[in-house]
C-alpha cells in the first residue's frame, strides 16, 4: 500500500503567507509539497506532476477554486484527485457549492495545524485504500480470463472474444492449435515436464500472434488464436513461422507435433457452428501422420 507520508500535496493559494503556514504544517509530517499562485498555475502543475491530494483556495482572481475544481473534476487525469477547500466563508450555500463540484471536504480559515493535518490525513487513507481496492480488483478481473500455467487468455475469454466479432459482423480468423497424443508425453515424462512443454509452446505462440491479436489455451493441449482480417497468405506465414520457431527446439520437435486448423467464419455463424467445425477438421489432423499440418477450412 502507497506510504501516506510520502503524498505529493499541492497547496494552491493566491497569497504566499497562506500557502507558507500551510506548508509549514504538512512539512512536519513529511509530505512533498508542491505550490501555486493561483488557477492558472495549479492546472499546470497538476498535468505535469503525479498530485495526490490538493487544498484549494476558493476566492482567487480571475478564476475561482470552484472553476478550479470542475476543470479538474472533468479532466481524466486529474478527476480522482480528492480536492479539500480552504475557505473563509462558512455559509451554508457557500459549502454546498464546494461540494457539488466536487470537493470532499472544506477547510475553514485561519485553519490550525491540528485539523489541518488531521483532514488531509484522512482523505489520503481514503484514495490509497480506493487505489489498493480497484488494484485488487483488477488483478481479480485479470486472473478470470487468465490461464493460470500459461499465462495465456483462458477458453472463457477466448469464447466471449469470439462471441463479440460474430456478433459485430467483423471478419476475422480463427486458428485451433492442437499439440498431438500429448496424453503420451504425461506418460512418458511426467507432468512436471509436460507442463514445461505446455508453457514453452503457449510462449512460442505468444511470439509468432500478430499485434491485438487474443492467443489462449483451450483446454488441455489446444490452443486457439483470433486473427484480424490478414489475407490467407498472411495466416499461412503465420503458421510457418511458428513451424520454424518450433523446429528450433529440439527438446520440444523430436517429442511432439501438432496440427493448425484456420477458419475464416461465415456471415450468420455461431461459436457453436465454428467449434463443430473445427473439432471435425482438427481430427482430420489427427489422423495424419506428418508433424506438421496446417490446414484451412473454406
């Protein structure tokens, strides 16, 4: 979790001696102080450094704090910036206003160092444990469509993937990958190293894929890529490039071969349509004896 202590803190007032007494609170705690004279100021400062809380001035020339505020609120930057007012009206209007564009909290002037600290320590707590909360969150959501031995999408991400282009009408490949008899490299070298096998060949694949492409593994051995619409010369060296990134580990090509089945899926197709149809040529695949096939369906 991000060391509150070490918060970058702007202090953003058109008179020096406030922002001097105010600093001279937060430098006993130890934060990193930056300063501006002004609007025009603290938006530069802002977009240039990484802030993590500022205390903001209301009544400033020529742009106030509130119009300070909301141009930072509808920034994407700057939005999540927890913005404390420092003021000297305390009226009811006065506070709603500073709330509703978007502060979270108000400060009144002269302020003691006492609720000064107190207040920015509070709200520091709050952003960091937001960020450490979608941070989770987001590892979570990384971790549902991840494979956890390859490191590749999984067969729920790749199924959803696939979903959404036939959905959309896009026109795009389908590759299924499929390592063969690899029940036999199990038996013959253990799970440990066939594991290795599973992780170095997702890799290899990983390597070849071209750009904004999704590579995941299926299930078992499989493994399956979506591909833009490249023309089929583009899909075939693809496939040979994998062949000869393959052919270059001897561990990997003297045990095992594998077989490429590519679609290019029809308008008004379904996922389901598209796996009936590749599991039906993958086995074609299989009943061939070569190393290597590459085999296009349409």
């Amino acid at each position: 979790m991000h060391k509150i202590n070490n918060a970058h803190i702007l202090i953003v007032d058109d008179e020096k001696l406030n922002i001097e007494l105010a600093a001279a609170y937060l430098m006993e705690v130890g934060y990193k102080l930056s300063f501006a004279l002004g609007a025009e100021a603290a938006i530069k400062s802002v977009m240039s450094k990484d802030i993590d809380l500022i205390l903001l001035d209301i009544n400033m020339p020529k742009t106030d704090g509130f119009k300070v505020c909301k141009m930072l609120k509808d920034d994407k930057k700057s939005k999540d910036i927890p913005i404390i007012f420092l003021t000297a009206q305390t009226s009811i209007e006065y506070i709603s206003q500073a709330f509703e564009v978007g502060g979270v909290d108000y400060i009144s002037k002269p302020f003691n160092g006492i609720e000064l600290k107190a207040r920015v320590k509070t709200h520091l707590q709050n952003l960091f444990y937001l960020q450490e909360i979608k941070e989770k969150q987001s590892k979570l959501a990384q971790l549902s469509i991840t494979d956890p031995l390859t490191k590749l999408y999984n067969s729920f991400f790749f199924d959803s993937q696939l979903k959404t282009r036939i959905d959309k009408g896009r026109k795009f490949w389908v590759l299924y990958i499929k390592i063969n008899n690899f029940s036999k490299i199990n038996t013959l070298f253990g799970f440990e190293k066939a594991n290795k096998i599973l992780k170095l060949f997702a890799q290899l694949l990983q390597d070849v894929a071209y750009a904004n492409s999704v590579v995941a593994r299926l299930y078992g051995s499989s493994f399956g890529i979506l591909i833009k619409d490249y023309d089929r010369s583009n899909i075939r060296e693809l496939g040979n490039s994998f062949s000869k990134k393959f052919l270059k580990h001897k561990d990997l090509s003297k045990n095992i071969n594998f077989s490429i089945v590519a679609l290019k899926p029809k308008d008004n197709t379904t996922t389901l349509l598209i796996n009936k149809e590749m599991q039906a040529k993958m086995q074609s695949a299989l009943d061939d004896d070569e190393n290597i096939n590459i085999l296009f369906i349409n």
